[in-house]
C-alpha cells in the first residue's frame, strides 16, 4: 500500500474556468489597446528599420528659382490584388504605369499624389538610385513614419536645379523595390 489511497486533485474545473477567464480577458484588453492605439505602433520607423534607411550622402538641395514652365503630374499609389506589385497610377503593362516625366532645368513639376490603394504609402523625389532616402527638401508628401493612409493626398512641388535622371519613389521601407519608382529625366 503507498502512502496515498486516494486520487489526489491538483485544481478544480471552477478554478481552471477562472483561469482561462483571465487569460482570456487579458488578451482581449491586450488586442483593444493594440487596435485602438493602430497610429500609435507605426509613428516610428523601428531600429532596424533605421539600419535600411541609410542616411545619403547626397547634399542638401540649393535652392532654385522657377525659370521654366509648370509641369502639373497626377499620380495615384496602387497595389496589385496580391500586394505583391505597386505602382503609380497603373499596374506594370497596363498604359500609364510609373509615367516617365520630362522636364528641363528651372521647369516646376508640380505633383498632385493620392493613395488609391489599401496600403499606407508616402512620396519623394530622389537623386539616389535605390533605397528611400536622400530626398529633396520639400518634395515630401507624408514620411515613412507617418504615412498616407487610403484616400489621403497632398501636393510637392520639385525644380531641377541640374540636368540629370532623378527618381520619384514612393518612402515606405520596400515599396520602392516593389515597383513604386518613375523616373524624371531633365535635360
């Protein structure tokens, strides 16, 4: 005979009810602050997000003076259904995709930017060939901290100082990458 005749019961099915109570509530307030808060955890880019930023070498635009004309551009972000290629204004293969914008030295290109797709998007024009910074100051619309959400727009203007290949991209870390990049050519 051991030293136990009877079944001994570590905890009660009221006590495991209570338990998963708990569990279950502190998952539920955990989701609800999260959801509420949805602004909040994309304000700013992580620290790893921060290595693939980079900082480009590239300096800071001088300013220049309009001596051109104006160039009024449309471009909407769009998603493929997937989410696994975005563009301006039309997906790859479809007319109008990522227009290529001709300009010259001292000509205003005024960009009207809306995000007609589901994803959060921003705006900039680049010298850099990849990657998401070295922007001209004031070509920004939104930043990758604080993106545009669906149906959000804004406005930037960009004067070529110089004659060259620039790069209207869109910011958000990886976008660019997958398809949201047009060039500008200014002679």
């Amino acid at each position: 005979m051991s030293e136990h005749d009877e079944t001994i019961w570590r905890t009660s099915s009221g006590r495991v009810g209570k338990m998963m109570t708990i569990l279950g509530g502190t998952v539920i307030i955990g989701a609800v602050i999260f959801f509420a808060l949805g602004d909040y955890w994309i304000s700013e880019i992580s620290p790893a997000g921060e290595i693939f930023a980079g900082v480009s070498d590239q300096p800071a635009a001088p300013v220049v003076e309009q001596t051109g004309e104006d160039i009024p551009i449309t471009l909407d972000f769009i998603e493929s259904a997937d989410f696994r290629t975005l563009a301006f204004n039309a997906l790859p293969g479809d007319p109008g995709n990522n227009p290529t914008i001709n300009a010259k030295v001292g000509d205003r290109i005024i960009f009207n930017i809306l995000n007609d797709g589901k994803s959060f998007h921003a705006f900039g024009v680049t010298l850099d060939e990849e990657g998401f910074g070295g922007l001209f100051p004031g070509t920004e619309v939104a930043s990758p901290s604080n993106p545009l959400k669906p149906g959000e727009g804004g406005n930037s203007e960009f004067i070529p100082g110089e004659p060259g290949t620039y790069y209207y991209i869109c910011t958000v870390p990886g976008h660019r990458e997958m398809g949201m990049v047009g060039t500008i050519i200014v002679e």
